[in-house]
C-alpha cells in the first residue's frame, strides 16, 4: 500500500460545557512551600465531576489534564494544526485508511513504564467499545482495528476514509492511558504528562505536581493548583488585589477597563470554540415546529444580546461554525432579527394564544445572563419562558444526559463539534437525514470537495433552526505584566500550562 503523507495535517467531545473561566497566579511566597519550588495558579469556573475524560465528557477535564497529565499521539497548537506528541510521525495510506504511527521510544507514563504502541491501541480499544462517553466512542467507530506492529509502531486501519478522525486523536477520545491505572481513573489519572495528581479538595482545588519520570521537555512550574471561583467577580478583585497572574478567560467582561493600566496588566483577545447555543429539545412537540424554532430565532436581537451580556466582546456566528473553522462563514443573516414575523410564525404554528417553555441553564455567568435576555425576548413575542439554574452537575445529569428541558443554553467548546448534530441521541436529538448525509460525504471526500460540503452543512443547520446560535465566546485573557507563552487563540479543550513563563 503506497504512502500519501508523513507527519503533519492541518486540524470534534462533547462539548457540552460551560466556557471555563481560567486564572494563573505565579510564584508567591504564599503559594510556594519553599523559595525555590515554583508554584502556579489556575482559577477555573468549573470543578471536574470526576478526573476520567473517557467517561465524563465535562470540558473541565480536559480542561485541567489534557497535555498537563495526558497526552494523545498527535496535538493540537495554538494555531490548530496538528503537531506530533507521543507520535515522532505518522504516515497515511494512498486509501486513506492506514495510518501508521512511529513513536517516541523515550516516552513513558508516569508509573515509570513504557508508553508502548500496545499500550496505545488499548486506549484506541477502550474508548470504542468500552462503557465511555458516547461522542467519544461516536469518534473511534470509524476505526476498524488497532495493532502493534511492534513496541512502538502502531498500525491504526479505518473502515472509511475520515478526515476528522486524526483530528480527534488530538483531544479527548486519543489519549493514551497506562494499561495499569484503568481502575482507578475518577480520582487518580493514569497519563504521560509532565504533570500528576498531587492533592484534590473538594469544592475548592485541584493541584498537580511535576510528573519526576517525565521523559521530555520540564515545564517551568514545579507545580500548578487549579482553583474554583463561582463569582467572576471575585476572580476580577484577586486579579486586582493582586493575587494572581492571569485571567484566562474574562467571565465578567464589563469589567475589562479595570485592567487598562499597560504597566501592570496586559489584555489579550482572540477566539474559542465555544459557540453560545440556544439549544432546543426536538423531542418537544412544540419545538419539533420548525416554524415555532424560526419564531423563536426572530425574537432574539442578537447583537443587543452581546453588547448586554458579554459586553460587545466576541462574535455573531449564525450556526455551528466558529471563525477558526476552515468552512466558517457568517450565517447570521439567514435568521435576522423580527419581532413581527415572530409572532406571525408562532400564530401560524398553532400558538397565537401563547407558549410555555422551559429554559433550563448551568450556573455561569454567560447562561445566566444570555437566560434573562432570550426570557425577555421571547416574552414579547408571546412565548412564557420558565428560568431554572442548574448547578453543572445537576444540569450534566437532568439536561445534557437526561434530556429533560426544554430549552438550554451551554457553550459547546469542542473543536469541529458541528458533527454532533448527525447524532440523533445526542441530548438536543436534531435527526435530520440530510445533515447527516452531507458531513458523512465531507468526512469521506477529498480536501477540494469537504469544504463546500461542510459549508452546505453548516448553512443547512440554519435554515432549518436546528438550534439558536446566539455568539461564540471570545478568549479574552488578562496578564499581568511579565507573563508570557499564554495563546491568543483557545483553538483545544486544553489549558496546556507548559506553554507558561514568567519573567
């Protein structure tokens, strides 16, 4: 079988999270045992339900252990191309189904033995037929086997060709897990990462230590406690106060100004995956209307919306696709703002003496605040909208698992998670066999003919109001003066800490 490429192709979890709002706190004779152990702080909006991504799909852990803990064969950079990791290199067949990756035979997990080629295709193994988390196993179906060619050749072959698949080896569902650790996994992660699991407080931090049988390069950071901050207020004055170092993810972006003064503070703006949804339960008959879904797309002034809840920071995408995405294009035109139509299409759905529905969101400050706005809205145009907060977890168990709601809004931060809407059990349960047609086609087809099939894709999303996409969240970071290595762009689930220094 002939050779189509070596090494590096340009860059799909759930995505069902919240954006995370991260703070980093550097040294400080507080936060240091000792005057030479270094010591950095991540504030984080979110608190891991558990530490095994395989069968949690809450971006908080991800968030917290991929890269730092655990590692994938191929990784992401901050410009969303794929880099190798504990793959040296890869090659890919002329039928695009035979990838075969070479890997580094120094690295070794943090128990002291080998990350083995064997070891690799377990993980590939257990997260396709294993009890894990179902977008994960949704990934690796295309994987027809997993072999060790020899300790470290790995010989992956598909059953058809995907253009994603690689893609997402680099996040959740392709890390690679010591065969040994697997028992013990919610509370104790089993990885190849430069970090380990040092300490878990309950409600309050995680913290991670340097990983002492690490096989690469060291980060700079003998350790690193995640903290867990509910108020972005609060998250805004120990900035202020001077308690830490970053802001990764401004959750209270009103307050922006407050960091203005360049020698002490540095303002970063880029972009996330994280689009806004307003998602819809199809499974609700009012909602299986595709005219009741376009009326309630009507009722939503989306730009007054950002400039009241996010501050005018971040951007108006329209459908499933966020500015980074190679196929992105700007949507929101097909859905405009009006109140008249509104009301005539609920009027025509059935509805002209009302609606009642439920939003049912997680407790941050985006869902909460978007939440009052759409109740608003939509209360003009004669829907009665119902608000229930949701602690994550509540919200993970009763909406996202449950599917108990009506309408939700989380932001999905997964790269490329478009493709979650071709699942009809995915927890909105959009089956649209013509979506589904059209991201298989493009998954399949050459890189000439993916883009205007994923385009069409995209586009149908819209039109037929699989949900209300109501912004993608901006990643707006704050530093203090000397910090460096943070990404403009949060283009992973990961907040990879080993890219942070400080001077």
């Amino acid at each position: 079988m002939g050779k189509l490429a070596t090494g590096r192709l340009p860059g799909l979890m759930v995505a069902v999270a919240a954006a995370l709002a991260l703070v980093l706190t550097g040294c400080s004779p507080a936060a240091s045992p000792t005057s030479a152990e270094k010591t950095l702080t991540v504030g984080a909006t979110l608190e891991p339900p558990s530490l095994d991504p395989t069968t949690n799909s809450s971006a908080s852990i991800p968030q917290l252990l991929l890269y730092n803990t655990y590692q994938t064969l191929v990784r992401l950079d901050n410009a969303g191309n794929l880099q190798p990791l504990l793959a040296q290199r890869w090659d890919i067949s002329t039928d695009l189904l035979t990838y075969t990756f070479h890997l580094d035979p120094a690295a070794k997990f943090a128990s002291g033995t080998a990350v083995t080629a064997e070891a690799a295709a377990k993980s590939i193994e257990r997260i396709k037929d294993a009890d894990t988390v179902s977008v994960w196993a949704n990934q690796m179906e295309v994987v027809d086997s997993a072999t060790a060619v020899d300790t470290h050749t790995l010989q992956v072959t598909l059953s058809r060709p995907s253009n994603n698949w690689l893609f997402n080896m680099a996040s959740s569902a392709g890390i690679v897990i010591d065969p040994d650790g697997l028992s013990g996994l919610a509370t104790q992660p089993a990885g190849s990462g430069p970090y380990v699991l040092d300490s878990w407080t309950r409600g309050d931090s995680i913290t991670l230590k340097l990983n002492k049988s690490y096989w690469g390069t060291p980060p700079r950071y003998d350790k690193v406690v995640f903290r867990y901050f509910s108020d972005a207020n609060a998250m805004n004055a120990a900035m202020l106060s001077g308690q830490l170092d970053i802001i990764s993810n401004l959750q209270a972006p009103e307050a922006v100004s407050q960091f203005s003064d360049t020698s002490k503070y540095s303002v970063i703006r880029g972009t996330t995956n994280g689009e806004v949804v307003l998602g819809m339960n199809h499974d609700v008959a009012a909602l299986s209307n595709l005219k009741v879904r376009q009326a309630i797309a009507a009722a939503i002034d989306k730009k007054a919306l950002l400039e009241t809840v996010w501050n005018g920071e971040g951007t108006l995408i329209g459908s499933m696709s966020v500015p980074t995405d190679p196929w992105y294009e700007d949507l929101t035109g097909v859905n405009p703002y009006d109140q008249a139509k509104a009301k005539k299409l609920l009027s025509e759905a059935g509805y002209a003496s009302g609606l009642s529905l439920r939003l049912r969101v997680p407790a941050t400050a985006y869902a909460r605040k978007s939440a009052e706005f759409v109740a608003s809205s939509l209360k003009q145009v004669g829907i009665t909208v119902t608000i229930q907060e949701l602690q994550f977890g509540v919200w993970y168990s009763d909406v996202f698992t449950k599917g108990d709601y009506d309408l939700t809004i989380v932001s999905h931060v997964e790269a490329r998670d478009v493709f979650t809407f071709a699942d009809p059990s995915y927890y909105w349960h959009y089956d649209n066999a013509t979506f589904q047609k059209l991201v298989q086609q493009a998954d399949e087809a050459s890189s000439a003919q993916e883009l205007p099939l994923m385009k069409q894709a995209v586009k149908l999303l819209a039109t037929d109001v699989a949900a209300d996409w109501l912004f993608a969240l901006p990643n707006l970071v704050v530093t203090r003066a000397g910090i460096t290595g943070v990404p403009q762009n949060a283009t992973s689930l990961s907040f990879d800490v080993t890219t942070i220094a400080s001077r």
